[in-house]
DNA sequence: TTGTACGCGTTATCAT
DNA sequence: ATGATAACGCGTACAA
C-alpha cells in the first residue's frame, strides 16, 4: 500500500488534516508546522491520492476530450495532434489531465461520453469537432458539466461557448484573392457536409463569387472526403467539364495533396494551368510540388483556447458563453498565379 | 448532487450493497431483486461515480500515455494519431479509459508521469516511443505499475514487455532489396539517434552492406530529424559527395516526403536517378511524386497490442515480461529502379 | 440471498 | 494554529 497523508502525519507527529492544509498551503498554518510536514512528505516520497482528493472535493482536474470516430478519415489529419499539442499545453498550465475517448461508432463515443460525464471523470469536456447534428452535443447541453467546442456549433451559437476561426471569412477572403488575380472560373472542393467548418467555407466561397457577380456555378462544387481518394475523384470530375475551372478552392491540406497529385498525373501543372488554395496549413503544406498557398488557421491556438476558457469555466460556473475567433493568415506560396489563356487545358 | 447508489437502495427498497452487487452482476443475488433495483436505476437514470468506486476498488481502469515531449517534431509525425487509434481500440474493448501527459520540456513530462502514477490517476503506462536514455523508463521500472513500450528498450530488453517491429531485419531486407537491384552505392538517411528505432534501422542497413560485402562509407551515413528541414540538407549533403548514391535508405516517409522535394528542385528525378525506400507507410506515402516505396509497420497494430497486453499484466500481475513482434511489409510503389549508369548525376 | 459496517485517502466543518 | 470527525460514493468481509 502506497504511503498515505496519515502515515505523514504520524512522522510530523500532527493531525492527518494539518497535511492536509500543508498541502493546501493553507495560510493557516505555521512555518514551522510546515516545515516538519514537508520534511516528513519528502522523507516518506508522499504524493497525493488523486482519486480520494477528487472523490472529497468533488472535482478531477482533468479535461474530457471527444474526438471523431478513430476510423473516419478525418482522424488521420494532421490537424488532431496539433489541436491535442495545444490542448495539452493549456491544459496542463493548469494543472489539469486530459482523458481521452474515442470509439469506432458514434454510438460508442456517445458512450464513452456518457461515462465519463456522469461517472465524474472529468470536470469538463472539449469537443474536437462540429458536425450539423451531433447527439453528443444535444447530450452535453442537457447535463450542466462545462464544456467548449472547437469549431462553429451548427445551432444556438450564441449559447455554446466555442473556439473557432471566421471560416466563412476567410474563404471569401481566398476566394478574392483568386478573383484579384483574374480568375473567375473558381471551383470548391469541399469535405463531409456534416461538419460545420465545410459549410461554413463553402459559404463564404459562394458570398465571394456573389459580390463579384461571378454566377455560382454547380458544377463547380465537389464535396469529398478530406483525403487523399476524394482529392483524386473531384479533379477529374472537375477537368471533365466543357469549361474546366482555372483555380480551385479546396478545404483542406491534405486533400490539396491528393489534387496536387491528380493533376500531376494528368500532366496539368500548377500553377501555370491551375491555381490552388487550401486550408490549415499543415506540416506537409510546404512539402508538396509546390508548395502550397494555404490558410494558416493556427491549429494550436484552437487547442490552447479552448483549453483555458473551460478551466476558466470550471473554476467560475457563473462565467458567461464565449465565442473565442482565432486569426487566420493566408500564407501564399507557389500554387496561385494569373489565370493563363493560353495553356488553358481542355480535357 | 448526483444520484447516488443509495437512492437507488431506497428507490428499490434494498440496501447499497445490494445496489452494488447487482451493478458488479454478483450472482448471489436472486433475478427478482437484480430486476427490481434495474428498474430503479433506470428510473433514476443512475450511473455508477467512476472515482468513487475506483477509491473503493483499488483500481482506475484507465491506462497512462506517455507521449514526446510536444514541441518534438516528432509528435508531428502521423504515427501518433495511428497508434493512438489502435491504442484507443485495444483499451475501449477491455473497457478502459486513456490518460494523457505531455509537456514542453522533458522535466515537465517526468513530472506529469510521476503525478498520474504515484497519484493512482491509472492501474499501467505505455510508453509511446523509446529514447536511448529515459529517466521516465528508469522510474517505470522503480515502481511496480505495469507498463509497455512501444519500440525496443535500448537496454534491459528481456525484463521490459514491449511491442515493436523487428526494425533491424526490415532494414536489411530493404536494403537487401535495393542490392538485389543493383546498387551498391546505397545511402542511409536516419532520423534522431536518441531514438532507438533510428539506431536499429541503422544497423540493419549496415549488416546488409557487410553481408553482401559492400563496403561502409561514413558520408553515406546522415542523421537528422524525422522531418522536413532535415531531409533536404540531407539530400544536399549526400548529393555532393564524389561519388553520390544511387539509392537511399530514408528513416522515415515523412523525411522521404523531404528528400524527394529537394531532389525535384536540383532535377533529379526518382526512381531514374536516384532510388528511395522509407518506413511507416503512413497516409502520405502514396501521395507523394512519384508514390513512395515504404515499409509498412503496421502502426495500429503496435498501438492495438501494446493496450492488450497491458491490460493483461494490470489483470494478471504474474503475468511473463513479452516481446511482441509485430510484422512489417514492403509496400513497393514507384520509388525504386535498377540504377542507371548513364544517368549517374554529379553534382 | 441480503444487510451491516467499515475502509479507500482525501477535504471540509466544527471545535478547541 | 491545530485536532477530531464527518462526509465523498462505492466495494466487500462478515454477519444474519
């Protein structure tokens, strides 16, 4: 058995609740008497009990964290261990852990959530994405347990308190940046509908052409999965048009790559016969042929902010809901030029 | 307050122990009264308090992660979000939650691992990689927590359960291929040597060479990061020798990813000029130009079995010290030819 | 088959 | 400034 606060106190020859105090730092206490107690902790290597600390003051210090089903694709994007890099960072400033769950169904991480919400594992939950309907979100709302989402919450965004970037924004924002360069055949490729973020972009993409008078064009709008497959698929699609398009928006890093690749393999090159744009500016971002014009979303600060504001949460029940808008940056590199009449590719 | 087992005793009109009993599913209680106290539980909507029984039972049924230090470029590698997932797999089957630390400096990572385990946070640890020299692995090794590695312990390997690839023979046999080829000017391009797996790869490049009576050659021999940045000044730096290399033998698919950029850059063209093989087959490997030829090590799998076998030992603590071997395969894509005399490039 | 009573290692309340 | 003592919610030996 592992040594307790009463063998301490035994040693320090005082009552088991002076150790407590001690290790409060309670003012309460003499110099002196803490002193001894702490000679006696050092000499028996005593460290607390987490578990009965949490079951007396009724509070874990960890954070619950809920990501997306461990076998969707998106889990395989870089983006996760960045966010949890600046989770952990904010967390652990704190002093708080991190509880992770996962599962292969939505029913086992509803679970999983469940359990650790009603089980008293954590003190707060941090949701690592936002999907249009997302019964864990329904399910949280419902408890009074602190919780924040990273990403823009489909409904009642003015009652979740919620880490995200203006999404919408900055894609009308790339999107002009196409438009100012001369192109105004600018196709989406997007990923699962589902998630918030892929709605928002896309809306912004369309308020872009709207303000330029550039018409929508449906054709232009491919949705896919965010990796690799789906980046394949939405280009050949794309370039089997009558008018192929002379840039494209595309959600996110990764698939930018599986694009990037396509059009290799077609022989198209980029940027002279296509411009690129993409989303989150990941590591491998910089590693492609070229290296790709991306959005930098600042990844890490999503993590870290959300972090904080829930423990901010936790330690104040009172504090009022908060949206947190981290700044984005389009950091431009190689895959964006003038559209080119000439080596416009007819496929 | 939540509701606790005692409501639920009252509801059903039996004692706590009672409740307790038909919750564990003892089998000394009659059908009748295992319904009767459902019944209340469902109406109460009960859910058992997670650290209460854990204070109770001994026992947290959440397993420790040890993660590299997060600022690490390491961390950045998609290798962990894989083995996460089959971590995360192996632990939800046997019922059984993840805990996290990490940190910025070493220091900070030692401190969270001695927390969470002198704090009874978790019943067992993984460890997540293998350095050459590990305080926290010396410290696993004091305390008698169950615990795992994933990699090969650079030392004491007969007394620590670990799962690993067999990393020296997947290097000689990759290598070995590339002799089959025809190469005998073959480079290595290894990533941080305080990591044993870069060492074993090392070695198993090296016996290759020996068996087949290639001679070694120091220059040939380059260590940098797993990533980006190193990649490219290891290309330069090979690539400037006499008498440069017609095959490389690359640490890891993300450097890969970085040497076959640069080689874009200076014109030389893979597998024509020069031949790759890497490791980790991650996602990203059949994305690059041309589509890497990689050893696959099967992530999940290190992460699946490493949560199995240590729930395992948590169960049983008689329970052996293992080796876990897991298989690799070479996944051959379309960086590798038989060199090409007249196109030798000296740079 | 079920109930009683105590312990798990802390924190917190109330005395002193 | 410090010490008893009662929670916290559950498991379990022992009793009935």
């Amino acid at each position: 058995m592992a040594v307790t606060i009463k063998d301490v106190a035994k040693l320090a020859n005082v009552a088991p609740s002076t150790v407590s105090r001690v290790i409060a730092n309670s003012p309460r206490i003499s110099e002196k008497t803490k002193q001894k107690v702490r000679e006696a902790m050092e000499q028996l290597s005593y460290h607390p009990n987490f578990i009965a600390r949490s079951l007396a003051s009724q509070s874990t210090q960890t954070i619950g964290l809920v990501m997306p089903s461990a076998t969707d694709v998106v889990f395989q994007n870089p983006f996760f261990p960045t966010v949890l890099r600046g989770l952990s960072e904010g967390a652990h400033e704190k002093q708080y852990g991190l509880y992770m769950t996962t599962g292969k169904t939505d029913e086992e991480i509803y679970d999983g959530v469940v359990q650790m919400v009603q089980g008293g594992r954590v003190d707060g939950v941090v949701l690592l994405y936002s999907k249009v309907e997302d019964k864990i979100l329904t399910y949280l709302q419902s408890q009074d347990i602190p919780f924040v989402v990273i990403g823009k919450p489909f409904k009642n965004v003015e009652e979740i308190t919620h880490v995200d970037n203006d999404n919408f924004r900055a894609t009308k924002e790339v999107t002009e940046y196409l438009i100012g360069l001369g192109h105004d055949h600018i196709a989406f490729v997007g990923g699962n509908l589902n998630f918030v973020v892929t709605i928002e972009r896309l809306l912004g993409y369309e308020k872009a052409l709207r303000d330029h008078h550039i018409p929508l064009n449906n054709d232009y709008i491919v949705h896919e999965q965010f990796l690799k497959e789906g980046g394949q698929e939405a280009v050949r699609e794309l370039l089997s048009l009558s008018t192929p398009p002379t840039a494209l928006v595309v959600a996110d890093d990764l698939m930018a790559l599986g694009v990037l690749n396509t059009l290799d393999e077609m022989g198209i090159v980029v940027p002279e016969d296509i411009s690129i744009v993409s989303f989150n500016n990941v590591l491998l971002s910089e590693m492609s042929r070229p290296p790709l014009t991306s959005v930098d979303i600042n990844i890490f600060d999503l993590g870290y902010e959300a972090a904080k504001s829930l423990i901010q949460m936790i330690k104040n029940p009172k504090e009022p809901t908060k949206r947190i808008i981290i700044p984005y940056e389009l950091i431009k590199r190689y895959t964006c030029s003038h559209p080119n009449i000439e080596r416009t590719v007819q496929v």
